[in-house]
C-alpha cells in the first residue's frame, strides 16, 4: 500500500536531501563500488557519516550492499532501480551547479 504524500518535494528532500546523500547517489549512478573507493571520491566526509548515510540510503531502498565472502571482507554498493530513477534529478543538480560556479 501507497503512503498518502502531501508534498512529494517534501518527500523527496527527505530522502536525498541531506549533504551527503546525493554524492554517494551521484558517484553509484556509474556502477557498483567497494566501500573505500566510494568514500575516497567524496572528500571531507567522515567514517562515521559515511556510515550513517550508506545505512540510510540502504533503508530506503536506494542503493544495495553486496558482501563477498573473501578474506579481507569486501562490500560493494550500487543503485537500486528506485535509486536509478534519481538519475535525471541527480544530473540536473551537476549541471546546474557547473554552469552556477561560472557566474
């Protein structure tokens, strides 16, 4: 069953709208990626709020976490299809940030 959404920007900021969010979103729309290369291609952000935001975006069903039983443990990450369908948000927001930081 659908939830009954008042405000579907609302409901989308609340999914994506944090610093965070939309930088792991935007570095996965290319492919799956282990954990430590996702994170090294977001500067400034913390183990602990890396963490935080994969959880996060895992509960909500935007991006999937594999686990490969291999010694060391390595995890990889990639969109959901319901992630995928951010991509045109996602890039709409790259662009205009490239052509705003001209001004």
């Amino acid at each position: 069953m659908k939830k009954e959404i008042s405000c579907p920007l609302n409901y989308t900021m609340n999914l994506i709208g944090t610093k965070w969010k939309p930088l792991v979103l935007f570095h996965l729309l290319e492919g799956g990626l282990r954990s430590g290369v996702l994170q090294k291609k977001i500067p400034g952000i913390s183990n602990k709020m890396f963490t935080q935001t994969i959880r996060q975006l895992e509960h909500d069903g935007l991006i999937s976490r594999k686990v490969f039983p291999v010694v060391p443990p390595k995890v990889e990450y990639s969109l959901t299809y319901r992630g995928a369908s951010l991509e045109p948000i996602l890039r709409s927001l790259d662009a205009w940030g490239l052509e705003d930081c001209k001004h």
